[in-house]
C-alpha cells in the first residue's frame, strides 16, 4: 500500500510533463506554420510584384491592369484576415511584412515608370486599409503615399487620393483608412507648381464630407488623429497662401477662411468639450483667423461669411453645399473664445469689445441672435457649448439696448425670420436641456430676445411660437408671456391717460388676434376639445388667459379682442366651454373610483382646470343674460 502511494505522485508528475511537452511541441509546430505562411505570403507577393512589370513592357495593358488587380486583391486578402483578428500578432507581423515588401518595390530606383503609373492608380486605396492594423502599419501606409505621390507627380495623385477618400465609406476601418490619404493630400498641396486654388477647391468640400462622415462613437484618441491631419492640411494651405499674390492669394485666402470655420464646426461636434485634445486643435484653427481677415463680430453678423463665399464660388454655387457647417463654424468660434480665454487671444480677439459693440448697435445684435441659432438648435453638439452660447445671448441682450426699437425702419423686418428662428432654437433648449440652471438661464434669454423684438411685431412673433410648439407644457409658459405682454399695454395705457388725459390709440396686443390662440388650444383644428390630461398646462394657461381678458375687458368698458360680442360670447360658450366641461366631468369620477397614483396626479392636474372653467362659464353665462 505504501509502495503504491508513493507511486502515484511521480506518474502524476510523469503525465503532467508529458502533457506540457507535448503543448510545447504544438505550440512550436503553430509557430513554425505561422512563419512558414508568413515566408509564403512574402514569396507570393513577390511573384506578383515581379509580374506586374512584365506585360506592362510588352504583353499590352489588358494584362498589366489584370497584373494590378490580382495585386490589390492580394493586398486585400491580407489586410481583411488582419483587421478580422486584431489581437493576432502574427497576422499584424504577415501585414507589415507584406506591406514592407510592397514598399521596397515601390521606392526601388528600378521601377519603370510605366508601372509606377500603374500601381499608383490603385495602391493608395489598398494600402489605406492597412492603417487601421497597428500604428506601424499607419506608418508604413503614410510612407507608401508619400513615395506613390513622388513617382506619379502631384496632379495626378490629387485627383487618385480625392477618388480614394471618396471610397472612404465603403472601406472596412474607414475612420483610420482617411489617415494616410489626409496626410497624403497635405503633401500633394505643398507639391503642386500651378492652379493652386483650382486644384484645392476641388479636394477641400471632399476632404470636409469625409470628416463630417466620421462616426462620433470613435474614441477620442482615433478622432484627434484624424483632426490633426485636418489641421495639417490647413497648415498646408496656409504656407501655399504665403507664397501668392494678388487675386490667387485673395481666392486661396477665402477658400482656407471656409475651411477653417467648417473644422471648426465639425471637431466642436465630434469631440469632448472638456478635452483638452479639443482645445488644442481649436487653438490651432483660431491661430489662422487674423491671416483670414477673420474677426469674431463680423462672424456673427455673417459678414464675413459672406464676404468669402462670394469670393469663393463667385462662378459656382454647386459646390458650397459642402461647406453646409460655416456658419455654425463662424458662431462656435465666438462661443470657443468665450468658453476659452486663450483661443481668443490666438483668434486675436477682444470679446469684451465685440460685446460692447453687439450691445450698442441693434441691427448687428439681431443679426448675431440670427447666427446664434446654428449653435442652439444644433443637437449633436456638447449641452456645455449650447450653455455657452446662451449666456453670451444673455450678456448682448443685458442693459437698456431695447430703447427705441420701435422707431420707423423700413430694414428691420428683414430680420425676423431669422429672430425667430433663433427663438425657436432657445425654445428647444428650455425643453431639453439636462440642467435646470441652463433651462432658467435659456428662458431668461427667451423673454430678452422677445423684448428686443419691436412691439409692433412682437404679438406676430408670439403668436408663431405658440402655433409651432406641440409641447404643452412650453404653449403654457407663452401664453404665460404674452399674458404678461397684454397686462403691461393695459397698464401702460392707463398710466398714459392718467398723466395726460388721452388714450394711445396703439393697442397691439389687444387685438381678435388673441381669441384665434385661445380657440386653437380650446378647440384644436382636428376638432373636439383638447386632448386631457395631455395638454392640461397649455389649457389652464389659456383658461386662465382667456378669464384675464374677459375681466379687463368688462371691467374697462372696452372690446378691443371683440371678447365681449355676442357672436363670439356663443362660440366661446357652445364650442369651447361646454364640451371641454363635458370631458372633464367625464374624466373626474373614473379617476375618483382608481386609487393608482396615476388616477391620484390626473386629479390633482385636473382641479385648477376645473375651477378656472366653471369661473369663465359663469362670467360668460352672467355676459350673455345682460346682453339678451
């Protein structure tokens, strides 16, 4: 017994080493296949390589183009079985060493150059591939580019990267794929004896659509490496304008101008606002604004933007679809240089004056209310950056800059749609913001811009908010607001006639106009009463409206809503009082039978409604006895 104990640990021992030399021997034998596929790959690539020469020196470019294909192919093979496997080291080894091979072909000095021509047509997007294998892999995709664009010449190679680019959507690993292809154009620039701004003109609204394709979920170390080949690019141009005279620097300029702002746009949009990768490259791009002519106040006036569009494309409107993000690009950099004091100093800027200025002069203020817009309603971009924004809407509009607004002038009108646009954008941003100091704050900005706005427009412009707003509860707080605009015309009014004895023959908000809202809440164009308890805020509100006109009305001696007509004391009665009753004495006793808390809160929201609409049937009701 003893003898066989003893036994059992050295044959255990035995079977272990057994075992373990015999993974040993299967991991060597993996290995050895690894490399032996590896040295068959190498030789492959090769046998095609050296064949690639062949037909194109005599055998007629049918074949060389099949020679090509087959190298691509080859070239794709590899890449796909890389990419496929990231964490296989010996697939990333077979990779760079395919890719090593290819370019010491391509750099020998032995090279025809009929076949350098060949492959330069098709190896730019094979080896882009590459680039999203490993870092040395970039490298080596970067450097084959690099030597492609010196045997085939700038010109060509332009219009080869732009098509390579193009694909960029269709490429497996897109967001590294551009990477060489940037860098690659950033060279060819440099490259090119003529036509600078021509060539460029034609590669810029590519290169942006590539960068506005870039996926947001990237991590941030992927997106600044492709944004720091964007801002080598601007370097590029940068250095190409320094060298021009005349009217092709003054094109160039312009084109680098747009440019500039659209990167602008799309990396506030694309990367964190708190990253201090963000920050540099904005740093970078504000760098380039005093060689542009480009200045925060006349960003926000849209001058600028203007001025260099019509420079740009004075002969092509096509094109500036591309550059759909300037704007937006021209606001953010204001917004940037208020977030960051020092991308204003690069940007050589002076916010404090710029403000100054937009508090002073109305029509600059409103054309930059008008331009804020792009930074508020834009959804992707970063809540801090829209927070920024409403603030600096905030400091233009504080102070007394609203005085004599209402003085004749035949140009302001023109400016309202885009006023409205913006208070649109502000709305949205009370809506959905995630902090409620920004909803506060965006509010604040929303009452000061409508006070900006001339009195004679104002009701108009009211009046459109509540018809393009399908959230209850935002109805309800303009309601609240134009209820407040009536109240203090009333009160104006008075006090005028006080003091001098006289009425202002001006009534602006005390118009027919303020029934049409009240019947559109009350009674919705698709007919019945409103839908409850969905809409109880906007319906308490316009209740609640609706009482206060009445009583100013009556208690005056006045009609100038027309609220107090028989007609429309009837429609009031018969169509919006008595069937919005209905649905709610309707509503009340099947909640009162559910103690869910659902049935406890709808009747909670629905006693102030209760108690403001029997008031106002009663008001009616006592009108409607005198007048018969």
């Amino acid at each position: 017994m003893s003898f066989s104990a003893e036994k059992k640990p050295t044959r255990e021992k035995e079977r272990i080493a057994r075992g373990a030399a015999t993974a040993a021997s299967v991991e060597s034998k993996e290995k050895g296949m690894e490399i032996s596929e590896a040295r068959h790959d190498v030789l492959r690539l090769r046998e095609i390589l050296n064949s690639c020469s062949k037909p194109i020196e005599g055998a007629g470019s049918q074949q060389s183009d099949s020679q090509v294909e087959e190298l691509v192919n080859f070239l794709d093979l590899i890449s796909d079985a890389a990419l496929s496997d990231p964490d296989n080291e010996h697939t990333e080894t077979n990779a760079f060493e395919v890719l090593s091979e290819t370019y010491q072909y391509i750099s020998s000095p032995s090279v025809d150059q009929a076949v350098g021509d060949a492959l330069s047509f098709e190896l730019p997007k094979a080896v882009s591939q590459f680039a999203g294998i490993s870092q040395r892999c970039l490298d080596m995709a970067t450097g084959m580019i690099d030597q492609l664009i010196l045997m085939c010449g700038p010109r060509d190679m332009l219009s080869i990267l732009c098509n390579a680019l193009g694909s960029s959507s269709r490429i497996t690993k897109a967001s590294t794929y551009i990477l060489p292809l940037l860098s690659g154009l950033s060279k060819v620039f440099l490259s090119l004896q003529r036509r600078h701004f021509e060539h460029i003109k034609v590669a810029v609204p590519i290169i942006l659509n590539v960068l506005k394709a870039v996926p947001l979920e990237l991590d941030e170390g992927e997106l600044v490496d492709i944004f720091e080949r964007a801002v080598g690019i601007a370097n590029s141009i940068h250095a190409i304008c320094t060298k021009l005279e005349g009217s092709a620097n003054e094109k160039l300029r312009a084109l680098f101008g747009l440019y500039i702002l659209q990167c602008m746009a799309l990396v506030s949009v694309s990367m964190s606002y708190r990253s201090s990768s963000c920050h540099s490259l904005m740093l970078q791009l504000s760098h380039f604004f005093p060689y542009c002519g480009l200045s925060y106040l006349n960003l926000l006036t849209t001058y600028d933007v203007d001025s260099v569009t019509s420079i740009v494309f004075e002969e092509d409107k096509e094109n500036y679809m591309s550059l759909s993000y300037v704007k937006h690009g021209g606001a953010l950099s204001v917004i940037w240089g208020q977030a960051t004091e020092g991308i204003a100093q690069s940007a050589g800027e002076d916010l404090i004056s710029v403000k100054d200025e937009l508090r002073s002069n109305q029509t600059k203020r409103w054309q930059a209310i008008g331009t804020l817009k792009h930074v508020l309603s834009w959804g992707n971009l970063p809540w801090e950056l829209r927070k920024q924004a409403v603030n600096f809407l905030l400091c233009i509009t504080n102070g007394n800059n609203s005085q004599g607004h209402d003085a004749e002038d035949s140009d302001w009108s023109t400016y309202v749609p885009n006023l409205f646009a913006s208070l649109q954008a502000v709305k949205m941003v009370i809506m959905s913001a995630p902090d409620r100091e920004l909803r506060k704050h965006a509010f604040d900005a929303l009452k000061r811009i409508l006070a900006d706005i001339p009195t004679s427009m104002r009701f108009d412009i009211l009046k459109a908010l509540i018809t393009n707003t399908e959230s209850s509860s935002m109805i309800a707080i303009l309601i609240d607001l134009l209820k407040a605009e009536m109240h203090k015309e009333i009160r104006n009014r008075t006090r005028n006639a006080q003091m001098d004895g006289t009425f202002s023959p001006n009534i602006l908000f005390w118009t027919p106009g303020v029934l049409e809202l009240v019947e559109l809440i009350l009674r919705p164009p698709q007919g019945g009463p409103p839908s409850l308890p969905e809409h109880i805020d906007a319906v308490l509100s316009v209740l609640n409206l609706y009482r206060f006109i009445f009583i100013t009305e009556s208690t005056g001696e006045t009609n100038h809503t027309g609220i107090l007509s028989k007609n429309n004391l009837e429609e009031a009665y018969n169509q919006w009082l008595l069937p919005l009753r209905t649905l709610v004495t309707g509503i009340m006793p099947e909640n009162k039978n559910d103690c869910d808390q659902l049935a406890l809160d709808t009747l909670c929201t629905l006693n102030p409604i209760e108690l403001v609409l029997y008031r106002c049937i009663e008001l009616v009701e006592e009108k409607l006895t005198r007048t018969i």
